[in-house]
C-alpha cells in the first residue's frame, strides 16, 4: 500500500499536468502498473494495455492445461516439458509465466482453540545467538513452556538441545508451575518424534518413560500446522522483543536467573487475553490448583551412549575429555550425561564421576585418576628394570629378595645395580652379587664396594663400629715434629 500523499500525487499529475502514465511513475518513482492501479480506483478510465506478442504464446495452453492436472509441479519440471516441445526462451522468464497460471490456494480460516485450566502447556525451542566458553563458543537455545490457558511463561537457556537437556528443563518448569499440565504440545522434534507417517507416530522411548513418570500425554501438532502451537511460538517472538535487547549477562547462571526474574515480573504483569481486567499472574494462580501434582521422585534424564577409551586414559564427550581410572585403558564404558555432571560405567560398576565442562577443548581430571596413573608408571618401570636385571645378573633375584627382608628400598637398589651393570658388565656384577649375598650383606653399596676394589686390586673397606665407650670424647693430639720441612724452598 503506497501512502495516501503519493497517491494524491498521482492523480494530480493527471489531471492537471496531463502526464502519461510512464511519466508519472518515473518520476514519483513508483511502479507503472501501481499508477495505473491508482488512477482506475480514482475512477480515471484508462485504455486497455494491449499486449505484445510472447514466444510462450503457443505453449500457453499446454500449461494452462499442465498445472489444472499437477498443481504442485514444479516450474523446473514445466520448463524442462515445454523446452523439448520447441520453446526457446530461458528458465526465469518462464517462471513468471508459470506463477500466473498456478491455481492459487484459497485462504484458509482458522478456529481458535480454547483449554481449560491445567489441560495445557505448549512447548518448543528457540535459537538466540551464540555464548562465549572457554576455548570457543556454543549456540545459545532457550526452551520455552507456556501454560495455554494463563499464558504464564517459563524460560530457561541452555547450551544444547539434547535429550537430558530437554527433559532437565521439563522438571525445571513443572517445579515453576507447580505442577505438571495433562497434555504437552510439541513440534515434531527428534527429543519427542523419531519417527512419523500421517497420524502414526514413533514416540522417542525416553519421552515416553518421562511422560508416565510425570502422568501427562505428550502430543506432537500435526504436520505443517504450526497454529496449533501458536501460543508458545508467540511467547518466543515475545522473549526476542521484550527480553533479549541490550541485556547483558556474566554467564549462563546470570543469563537464567535474569529470565527467571522476568517471567516472574514483566512477564506476568500482563494482561490477561480473556479477561483484559485480570493479569497472567492472577490467571495462573488460578490455574495452579487445576494441575496435577508433581510426582515424589524425580525421573532418571540421563542420555547414554558407548565411549572407547584409548591408550590413554580419557572418555572424550562434547569436545571435551574426562580422566579414567588407568586400568580401564582400551576398553569401551557407558557414558552417562546431565546437564550438570558426567558418570562413566564400566557394566554396572560406576568408574568416574565429573561436573559437566560447557567449555570445548577442556580436560578434567579426577586427582586420584592421574596418581594411580603415575604410581602405576613407577611400578611399571621399577618391573621393568628388575627383569632386566634378572636376566643378566641370575643371583640378583635373592639379591632383591634379601634387600627386601632387610626393609630397604627396592626401587633404588634395582637403579643402583643397574648403573653398575652398565658400568662394569654383567660377569663382574654377578660375581660380586654372589660376593655379597656370601659375606651376608643385602645392599647395592655392598656390589659397588667389591667391583671398586676389584678394579684397583685394594681390599675393600671395612666398616668400624665403634661403641660410644671405646671413642675417646676428648683425644689428646700431640703437634707434629715441622723440622723436616723446607719454607720457601729452603732447608
């Protein structure tokens, strides 16, 4: 619709400059057909435009005829039909011949629904953005549940919108209203329909055992009828105008506490729809009573699937990896996930719990994870060292075993010996192994003491061990004879 200035304009120009019509819609800028359009509601009777001769003429007929039979056929598969029968213009004038033979859909009127109090609440997503995280950043969803007879709201954001999630955000809002609506409207969204042919449908499983622990009948809107769920789609256009403009939030915790607060506030200080006296606040203290209540036990929401382990001890999920205890390296386990935390089951033994990561290319780490893991390298390689040595030195195996009576250090004894085995060679090592082990000792200082005095033909020291009664505690030392001695090169 032009504005009513333009169309005063137009006529003006008619009547009293006596332009033509091209020259009118040149010059007020407008289309020529839209002056014409003007100038006969105005009651100006024009000449009739006397078309000029088309190449689609001759095959205006034939597609007259064609879409009578196939409405729906495609202007792609027309033109493909009238080009092997001659025609030789191009596709996208033709798609504006074909739009003007199209039968045109009649306008469809609708009914408008009507529920009674806790009949009804519909339910679906929307898409705001995206959300920074550490290391990247997410698409931000918000989940939306209108009651359809208060019109109360319920609004929470999250960071995905996967089974858990979803569900997760039911309880939420049932716990908001308290309790839960008979029927729950939804588009045909995967988290509900897995499958759909017509009226049969193939509910999702988890759904389904959500719905009968919470007594309500989840019902999807039929195919292409978005009206049915007019009233939540609504609210989410409400959401886009109301709520999101220049606000700003820290995280996604701030971001949900603020959508709490507006639907408690703004959201139900509006006016009622059947009753422009009353607000949704007062509506929905109403309809509270009418809904049935909330069930003693929360549902189990958790969405499951099977991880492989590698070499190296991490369950990857959602861009993320969580630590595992090491000796479920290479093996598959069931990963279990919330919104809030991650649980890893190898069978029915629960193996690691952790707070869920939002962020992407995070690591979490349970402590106790990584110090089994290094405990187990230690003993890995002080096993390792110890068959070496085994197999080179045959008496270092009741070597070991007596250092081990004695109480010392098995680790460092194996690392000694193995020095002194790289040092002076396996033949002379077992031999002082044997040396030791005769002379009754159990220590690697023992082995280095006889392969030193070995290589300089010394006896090896002995150690003294004297009692505190046979040391003297204040010697007398007496000076020392200096004449012998030359100063400074002198006798």
């Amino acid at each position: 619709m032009i504005p009513k200035e333009t169309q005063t304009q137009i006529v003006r120009l008619h009547y009293a400059e006596h332009w033509k019509i091209t020259t009118i819609a040149r010059q007020v800028g407008v289309h020529h057909g839209t002056v014409r359009r003007v100038l006969q509601n105005h009651g100006v009777e024009l000449e009739a435009v006397v078309s000029r001769p088309c190449m689609v003429d001759p095959y205006r007929d034939f597609i007259q005829e064609t879409l009578e039979t196939y409405p729906k056929l495609p202007a792609s598969r027309l033109f493909e039909m009238v080009r092997e029968r001659g025609y030789p213009g191009g596709p996208d004038h033709f798609r504006t011949i074909v739009a003007q033979y199209r039968p045109k859909k009649s306008a469809e009127a609708f009914v408008r629904r009507k529920t009674m109090p806790g009949e009804e609440a519909q339910v679906d997503w929307g898409h705001f953005g995206v959300l920074d995280v550490p290391g990247g950043t997410r698409p931000l969803y918000a989940f939306v549940m209108v009651l359809s007879h208060s019109r109360h709201v319920f609004l929470r954001f999250s960071l995905d919108m996967k089974g858990s999630t979803f569900l997760h955000a039911h309880q939420l809002g049932f716990e908001d209203f308290g309790g839960v609506p008979r029927v729950l409207l939804y588009d045909n969204l995967k988290s509900v329909v897995l499958e759909r042919k017509g009226n049969i449908v193939r509910f999702n499983p988890q759904i389904l055992d959500f719905a009968a622990h919470h007594r309500f009948d989840p019902r999807p809107c039929n195919i292409a009828r978005g009206n049915e769920k007019g009233r939540v789609e609504r609210a989410i256009r409400y959401i886009r105008t109301s709520f999101i403009p220049a606000r700003k939030w820290r995280d996604l915790d701030d971001l949900n506490a603020q959508a709490r607060q507006w639907c408690d506030t703004v959201a139900d200080r509006r006016k009622w729809h059947q009753d422009r006296t009353r607000t949704v606040l007062e509506a929905f203290l109403d309809e509270r009573s009418r809904l049935v209540a909330l069930p003693e036990t929360k549902a189990s929401i958790e969405d499951r699937r099977s991880v492989s382990i590698g070499k190296v001890p991490y369950a990857r999920f959602d861009s993320n990896e969580y630590s595992v205890p090491h000796d479920r390296a290479r093996r598959r386990l069931t990963l279990l996930s919330t919104p809030q935390r991650i649980r890893l089951l190898d069978g029915a033994e629960i193996v690691a719990v952790h707070e869920r990561s939002w962020g992407k290319g995070q690591t979490i780490e349970n402590p106790a994870h990584i110090k089994g893991l290094l405990e187990a390298k230690r003993r890995a390689r002080r096993h390792k060292g110890m068959d070496r040595l085994c197999a080179a030195v045959p008496s270092a195996r009741a070597f070991l075993e007596a250092a081990a009576q004695h109480g010392h250090n098995l680790g460092a004894a194996v690392s000694s010996t193995l020095r002194l085995l790289d040092h002076y060679g396996a033949e002379s090592v077992e031999a002082a192994v044997v040396e030791v082990l005769s002379a009754g000792m159990a220590h690697a200082a023992g082995v280095r003491q006889v392969l030193e005095s070995r290589v300089s033909n010394e006896p090896p020291a002995v150690g003294l061990h004297l009692s505190e009664d046979s040391m003297a505690k204040d010697p007398d030392i007496r000076p020392h004879d200096l004449s012998g001695y030359t100063v400074g090169g002198e006798e």
